[in-house]
C-alpha cells in the first residue's frame, strides 16, 4: 500500500520541436510556405494577378522577334510560308484541292488554326521548366505562366486574323455577318488551349524530356485533322470505317478548324460540319479548360523545386 501512494505520478513527454513549431504557427496565424491554396483561393489569385499575366504576354510577344530585321512582319510570314509549302506539297502534288472550292482560304484558315493550338501547346509544356528562375524567385500562381503564353499565341493568332482578311477578300470570299461567329469559336479554343497547355505545363516540368516528342506528336495531329486536306471530300467514296471518320471529324483541332472555315468561307457549308459540331466545340472546351486546370492546380507546390 505504502509503494502504491509513493509511486511518483509518471513524467510527461517532452513535446517535440515539430509540435512547438506547429503550436506556434497555429497561434499567429501562419502558413506552409509554398503550400497549395484551396481552388477557389487559387482561382482568386490567379485573378489578381491578371494585369501580369496580360503584361507577360504582351512582352514575350514583342520580344519574340525582337532580334529579326522584320520584326513582327514574321509573326503573319511564318504561318503564310507554311501555307505555301503545304499548297505546293498537299495541293499542287497530291491533288488534295480538288472537290474544295476556295482550296487557298480553305488552307490557310487551316493553317493559322492550327499554328494557334500547335504553339499553345508547345510553350505550355516549357512554361514551367523554361522560367525555373521566375518561378524559384517569385511567389504567384503558377498557372500564370500557361495561361500568359497561350495569350501569347492569342495576340500572334490576332495579327495574322489581319493577314487572312485580305486573303480571304483577295479571292472572292465575301464578308458576311456569319464572320461574327469566329468570336466565340476563338474563345472555345483559346479555352481549350489554356486546358492542355497546363496539362503539359504540368508533366513538362515533372519530364523535360516531354518538350523532344511534342513536335512529332503535334505534327501527327495536323495530318490528321485536316488542315491540308478536307476530311468528309476526300473520305467520303473511300472505304473508311465509319467509327473512324467520326473520329477525324470530332477529334478537337478539327472542330475548331471547320467552325472557322464555316464562319469565314461563304462556299464551305454546314453539310460539311460534322454532327453537333457546336456542342462538340463546347465540350472538349469544358473538357480541357476544367480538367486542365485542376490537374495543373493539384501539383502546385511542386513547381520549381528538386
């Protein structure tokens, strides 16, 4: 009995550094430094931070051929010239012109769609790993950088929209108010751009290596999506499956390239669009732009760092 009630009550563990220092940061309020917000406190910065990411663009588009004697002439010349090589090649060649009224404004609509989608993508996936030094020095939203050099390629795409206004006049094409429509297909697409430019934005800085296999993947997509080519005229007598042809004619690039063409080519018709083209053009809008960002937001506090 006497052992029992002199028993000395047991010594308390000491608390560790970690607990102190949680304790501590509890108490006056203080966070994880690089620590990922929650989504609608990440939308919010990202939002506040507009006038930078417009900034950026805007400086990276100017200082793009800042060392070219022609300056901002090849930000139209670049996308032309590929057109004329694709018309020599794909139109001259192998015929791919005949059956397609106005082949020139067909094709070079085509072709700066395209480039659109192409260099969003290609400067989505170095966003993160080609500005280490802006992203270690300096605390913001890392969706920042995606978003800024798909507003980039937006500006570029404004530019040569001028260039292709003459062409499409040069050749007969009328104006119309079906024009307007290229207003709200270039918000779909810029959208979708944004999507899987952070998507690369994400996996290019997590694999560099990724930035050396885009062109080749990039390249596969405009065979295919019919930018040279017309994909219902040219595959309508073949022997195509027809699970292939609607995947041509849904898979997204050629979407957007085809609602282009319909608003700005009086000969190309809404028979040659394919089924609820409208409603493919928003979905993979949605897909890309929703899914792009969260899976971009989920890895936010690993950019820049290792």
């Amino acid at each position: 009995m006497s052992q029992v009630l002199n028993t000395p009550p047991p010594a308390a563990s000491p608390a560790s550094p970690a607990d102190d220092a949680a304790a501590i940061a509890a108490r006056y309020g203080l966070t994880v430094s690089g620590a990922r917000p929650s989504l609608p406190a990440y939308v919010r910065q990202l939002w506040a931070r507009r006038h930078f990411i417009t900034a950026f663009a805007t400086a990276k588009l100017t200082a793009q051929y800042s060392q070219a004697k022609l300056g901002q002439v090849w930000q139209v010349a670049n996308p032309l010239l590929n057109a004329a090589v694709y018309y020599f090649i794909f139109g001259v060649l192998l015929g791919t012109k005949h059956g397609v009224p106005d082949f020139v404004p067909f094709l070079v609509t085509g072709v700066f769609i395209w480039t659109f989608t192409q260099s969003s993508i290609m400067a989505g996936t170095r966003a993160i790993s080609g500005s280490l030094g802006l992203v270690r020095a300096l605390h913001f939203p890392r969706a920042a950088l995606p978003v800024s050099y798909a507003i980039q390629q937006l500006q570029q795409l404004l530019f040569s929209m001028a260039a292709l206004v003459v062409i499409l006049l040069c050749f007969g094409v009328p104006v119309s108010a079906s024009w307007l429509l290229i207003v709200p297909i270039l918000t779909l697409q810029f959208v979708f751009n944004v999507g899987v430019a952070m998507v690369m934005a994400r996996m290019g800085a997590k694999t560099p290596d990724i930035a050396q296999l885009m062109p080749f993947v990039l390249r596969t997509w405009m065979y295919v999506s019919g930018v040279m080519w017309s994909i219902a005229s040219t595959l309508k007598h073949s022997h195509t499956p027809h699970w292939a042809m609607v995947a041509l004619e849904s898979n997204p690039a050629a979407v957007y390239i085809d609602l282009t063409r319909y608003a700005l080519i009086d000969s190309f018709h809404a028979n040659q669009l394919p089924h609820h083209v409208w409603a493919l053009a928003v979905g993979w809008a949605l897909l890309a732009g929703v899914g792009g960002f969260i899976y971009f937001w989920k890895a936010e506090e690993t950019y820049g760092r290792g």
